[in-house]
C-alpha cells in the first residue's frame, strides 16, 4: 500500500458542503429573528432611528443568555461561522470568557477576559472608523 492510499484512508471525510449549509441556516435563521424582533419593536412605536439600536441590544441580549447557559457553544460547534458572523457572535465572543474566568474576580477575571477577543475588534474598528471618516471628509 502506497503513502497516498494510506492518507486518503487515515484523513477523514471532507464536510465543507455540509458545513457551508448549516453556517447558512443557522445565520440566516439568527438574521430573520432578528427581523422579526426589529418589526416588533418598530410595531411597538419606537421611533425609526433608534428600532435598530433596540434591535441589536435584545439581540446581544439574547446571545449573552444563550452564552452563559452553555447554549450558544453549542450552537457554534453546530453552525460554525454561522453562528459567528452576525452580531450574536461577538456577543458571545465577549461574554464566554469573562464568564469562563469569573472565578479569578471581577478585575482580573471577568474585565481582563472579556476585552481578550472584544480589544483588538474595538481599537481596530476604531481605527478604521477614524481612517474612513478622514477619507470622507477629505474627499468632500
């Protein structure tokens, strides 16, 4: 038996198809309770400027909650990146740690941990926001 044989045999079977249809399930299943959520709040006569914002708080909300009962871990090992990319995702990047190291205390646990993944998204997207709004109004 050659080595090209005994690889094929040994690695294990290719998911990507499967992978890719669950990622889009399962976000496209977050964005439309999402949707429905916004069209509630809008039905509820909150004001069109701030229907998003409501939104994306009960949102973050929801994916905390989901996150500190173990759900949301869940869900990723499920969906993949579908489970990652909406807003939810960073929801829970930031509350799985700080919840993970509660136990070292409110200082060095629970605030140190929660900015591991959550710091370099907001100096970064920070920085960006910076750099685009020069360019914008430079270029006005």
């Amino acid at each position: 038996m050659d080595y090209d044989t005994m690889v094929k045999e040994a690695s294990p079977k290719s998911t990507v198809l499967s992978n890719c249809i669950k990622a889009f399930f399962v976000g496209g299943t977050i964005c439309a309770i999402g949707q429905v959520i916004h069209n509630i709040v809008a039905g509820l006569g909150v004001s069109q400027e701030h229907v998003g914002t409501v939104t994306a708080m009960i949102l973050v909300f929801i994916a905390m909650a989901l996150t500190a009962f173990g759900l949301y871990s869940k869900l990723g090992k499920f969906a993949g990146a579908g489970s990652i990319v909406p807003i939810t995702g960073f929801a829970n990047a930031v509350a799985a740690p700080a919840i993970e190291h509660k136990k070292e205390g409110i200082i060095t646990g629970v605030g140190a941990k929660m900015f591991t993944v959550a710091g370099p998204v907001i100096v970064y997207g920070t920085i960006a926001s910076i750099v685009v709004g020069l360019i914008y109004y430079f270029m006005r």
